[in-house]
C-alpha cells in the first residue's frame, strides 16, 4: 500500500468519521464512505484488497466472529495524520496556482515548476515525442 496514493487519503479521510471509529464497520459501509470520496467505480473488490493490506500492516483488526473491523491505536493515528496532512498541506498546496493564493506563492510555483522542468529536460528524462 502505497501512502500517497488518492484511495489511501480517501480511506484515511473515511477511517477519521466519528461513528465508523467508535461503533466499527463492515466493507459495505466503509466502501460507501470511500466511494463518497474517489468516485462510484470503486468496488467491493478494491475495498476487501485495502482492507486486508489495512489489518496486515496493524491499522485495522476484525472483531471476532464477525465481519465488523475497529481501528488500532496505531490506525487512528495514520487516519488522522493523513486526513491533516491532506486538509493542511497537499490540498492547498495543489491549489496555490490558483486565485486567492497571493501572487508570491504563484510565482514561487512557476519557478519551481520550471526548474524541475528543466532539470527533467538536462537529465533526458522527458519522454520522447
């Protein structure tokens, strides 16, 4: 499971919802959550595949005898420092090129843009046309 993935923020984002985390949830309605925030495409397959990765890397664990899944010490703190980091950092960050970000902040992205755009270029990394 790759961390910086758009299922995995929207998994996080869905985790972090109060009543899934203190009364538990199931792969329907934890899909329903997720497929909210990524699209309706995302299936039941796709779910029960996040949920495993989720309970083996410890952020998740299955109550006995049932289908319902409660979130670690451990997963409520990736949660929650995914749902920050996404709310603080990523989001604003992607959309600082944009009105009401101040012209400093646009002006630092189109620099870094094309430093990283020629730097891209020198290492012939580019693809080729």
């Amino acid at each position: 499971m790759r961390f910086g993935d758009s299922r995995v923020m929207a998994l996080a984002g869905a985790l972090c919802c109060l009543l899934p985390a203190v009364t538990g949830f199931t792969n329907k309605s934890l899909r329903g959550l997720v497929a909210g925030l990524l699209g309706p495409d995302y299936s039941t397959t796709k779910m029960s595949y996040d949920l495993r990765r989720l309970r083996l890397h410890g952020l998740i664990t299955r109550l006995p005898h049932s289908n319902t899944y409660v979130l670690t010490s451990e997963g409520i703190r990736v949660a929650v420092f995914y749902t920050k980091l996404q709310n603080r950092l990523l989001r604003p960050l992607l959309d600082a090129d944009k009105p009401p970000a101040t012209i400093e902040v646009r002006r630092a992205l189109k620099t870094l843009e094309s430093a990283v755009s020629d730097y891209i270029e020198n290492a012939r990394l580019a693809p080729t046309t």
